[in-house]
C-alpha cells in the first residue's frame, strides 16, 4: 500500500520541466483553432483578389475578438503560412497594373448636350 501512496512520478503527473511549457502550446492550439475558425467567414481565397486587404483586416479582427489581443497583418500572415502556400496568392504583376494605369473620368459629350 505504501506504493501507491508514495507515486508523485506517476505517469498521470507531468515533470515540472514540461509544465511550464503546456501554456505556451495550449495558446498555440488555441490560436490556430481560432485562425481556422475565422477562415470560415474569411476565405483565404479571398486573400488573391481585390479584397484581400479586407479579408486579412477581417481575420485581424477576428483574432483580436476571440483572443483579446492585438494582430499584426504579419503575425495572421505568418499563421496562415502554416496551413496555406501564400505564394500561390501574391498578386501577379499583370494585376498590379490594372490598380496602377488610371484613367480621367469625364462624362460623355452626348450627356452634357442634352443639359444644356
């Protein structure tokens, strides 16, 4: 009976070495469940169009809610680096010109006769 009394090196226990590390990995549970979460509402296909900038604020946001603390848009990207090829959603240099020629607007001259 002695044995059993006297069995604080159970296996049931943890050493204390590993115990201060189980936060650490627990939080990081916790942060990925809630990424994986948040990819419900924010697709990260969404992530390869004009969008992605909502989309990256919104998984920002997201985290920042259900963790009660601040993301970065790197920190999010970093996290979802694990579970995604992020190089297959940078924009294409084709893409980015599209963004960049901008033409003047004006209305046509058929409109402006019909004022006047």
């Amino acid at each position: 009976m002695d044995n059993v009394e006297s069995a604080p090196d159970s296996p049931a226990q943890a050493p204390p070495s590993s115990a201060s590390s189980l936060p650490k990995e627990q939080s990081q549970v916790e942060l990925e469940l809630r990424l994986l979460q948040a990819l419900e509402f924010y697709p990260p296909s969404k992530l390869k169009g004009v969008h992605r900038h909502f989309v990256l604020y919104g998984l920002m946001e997201y985290l920042r809610k259900s963790l009660d603390r601040q993301f970065s848009s790197d920190e999010v990207l970093q996290l979802l680096d694990r579970f995604f090829n992020l190089e297959m959603l940078k924009p294409e240099d084709d893409e980015k010109d599209n963004f960049r020629q901008g033409e003047e607007f004006s209305l046509p001259e058929s409109f402006l006769n019909k004022e006047e």
